[in-house]
C-alpha cells in the first residue's frame, strides 16, 4: 500500500468522521470522495467500506459517552444502573424500524437509491426542511428536555423517522434530529439521541455488510480498514465535542444551507465532469 492510497484512505476516515454526526449527509460526500480520490480498491470491498468504516466513528460515541451508556458499575449494590438501562430499551425500541427495514432490503435500496441523483435530491430537500422547521420552531419551548424524560412511545417515532435514513444523502442524523424537534425536544435531546441510535444501527450495517462481503480480507483491504476506522475514530470525537458545543448556541439552519449548496455541487458535478 503506497503513501497516497494511505493518505486516501485517512481523508475518507476524515470525511466519514465528520459528516456522520453532523446532519449534512456522510453517503454525498462519499461519493464526491469516491469520484475525486478513489482507492485502488474493487468496487466490493469499497461498497463494504463505506459502511464498515463506521465502527471507528461508533467508537468515539462509546468512549465519550461511556458513563452515560454502560449499564453496569460497581458503585450500586445490584451493579446496574437503572437510567443507562432504561435508556437502551429507547435506543432498541427506535433502532427496532430501521434495523427490520434495513435487513430486509439492503440490496435493494443500494440498487434503487445509490446514484448521485438520489443523494443530490436529498440533500436539498433535508436542507430546505431544515430551514423551515428551525424558522418554525423560533418561538416553541420544547417539550422534552431531558433524555431522561423522552418517553418510550417518542423514542419510537423517532425510530420511524429514522427510516428515512435508509435512502442515501438523507442524513441518519439528519432525519432523528429533524422528526424529534418536530415531535417536540429540544435540539440537544435530539442530538444526543441520535448520537446513541448510531451504535446498534451503525454496528448492524457493518456487521451486514462484512457478512456478505466474507472475511478473506488481503493484508491491504485490512490495513485499509484499520486506517479508515482510526481516522474516523479521532476526526469524531472532535466532531462530536463541536456539534454539542454549537447547538448550545445556534440552531441547524447552517447545515441546511450548506445541504442545499452541495446538492448543486453533486448535480453539476455528475452532469458535467461526472457525466
């Protein structure tokens, strides 16, 4: 694996890091990516990739939100704890849609949805409603603001929601932040939650995803992942921190310029260089 192909490969960790947790779409990237700097990679392992390369960025959520998820400490006479439990039967329940969905159609949403065309069109979209739900939203007090009050029965809304993710260029994080500031939280509720819904959906994908790939990985598909993974990992942690800090301050309406902006770069791309 030469020096360029590694300095690929920790760009595209790079950009997997960031756009995963802010809502602005990591699959439309991807593919700018893809066309801009492609890996001397075949287009299976590459397919597998994209997704698996999301273990990295669940990781760094793990990491800085270990106290909060891990239900077990030994600090309590029973070792668990009741908050970090009750709290993963909402991330189940939410996750339960997309999971379903996702196993049962996986082949086919990548061979209906996958194509520039589609991203681009979401991206806009998601980038208009952005706007209009956060000018919307200017005078409404939140009804849940902590996550310790998000009832089950909204935690599954949220999941349905979700769903939406499940086509390219919609944003998974842009969907369950958009549908839960809709139903009624705050934008840091929907935030974190989000944050929690990537572990078993993201783990999921991968896990499918290196199933039907197959394990007989050559020692550069490994190297590949390694590095993509490590990159993903350390880019998100630094994404994450910013997105917490920021929505403390201001609203999503930026993200939804920027959506609509690089959903005129991906149609002009692919009907001109692309094309």
């Amino acid at each position: 694996m030469d020096f360029i192909e590694i300095l690929k490969v920790l760009f595209l960790g790079l950009v997997e890091g960031i756009t995963e947790w802010l809502p602005i779409s990591s699959t439309g990237h991807m593919i700018l990516v893809d066309e801009l700097l492609p890996l001397k990679v075949s287009p299976e392992f590459m397919e597998m990739f994209r997704v698996v390369i999301q273990l990295g960025a669940i990781l760094a959520v793990i990491v800085l939100y270990w106290n909060k998820i891990f239900p077990f400490t030994l600090k309590e006479k029973n070792f668990i704890k009741p908050g970090s439990i009750n709290l993963w039967i909402k991330i189940v329940i939410a996750c339960a849609p997309a999971g379903v969905i996702g196993i049962l159609f996986d082949d086919k949403i990548d061979e209906l949805f996958y194509n520039p065309t589609t991203v681009a069109i979401t991206l806009i979209l998601y980038g208009i409603l952005f706007i209009v739900i956060e000018n919307r939203n200017k005078t409404r007090v939140p009804k849940i603001s902590d996550l310790a009050t998000l009832p089950i029965s909204t935690a599954f809304l949220i999941g349905i929601f979700q769903l939406l993710s499940l086509i390219p260029g919609t944003s998974r994080s842009g969907t369950t932040i958009l549908g839960a500031i809709l139903i009624g939280t705050s934008r840091f509720v929907a935030t974190e939650f989000t944050f929690f819904l990537a572990i078993p959906i993201m783990a999921g994908a991968s896990l499918l995803k290196v199933l039907k790939f197959g394990f007989d990985f050559t020692s550069t598909e490994l190297l590949t992942l390694i590095l993509g993974m490590l990159s993903a990992f350390v880019v998100s942690i630094i994404a994450i921190k910013f997105l917490v800090g920021y929505i403390k301050k201001n609203d999503f309406k930026a993200f939804g310029v920027y959506r609509i902006i690089l959903g005129f770069i991906v149609i002009v791309y692919f009907l001109t260089v692309g094309a």
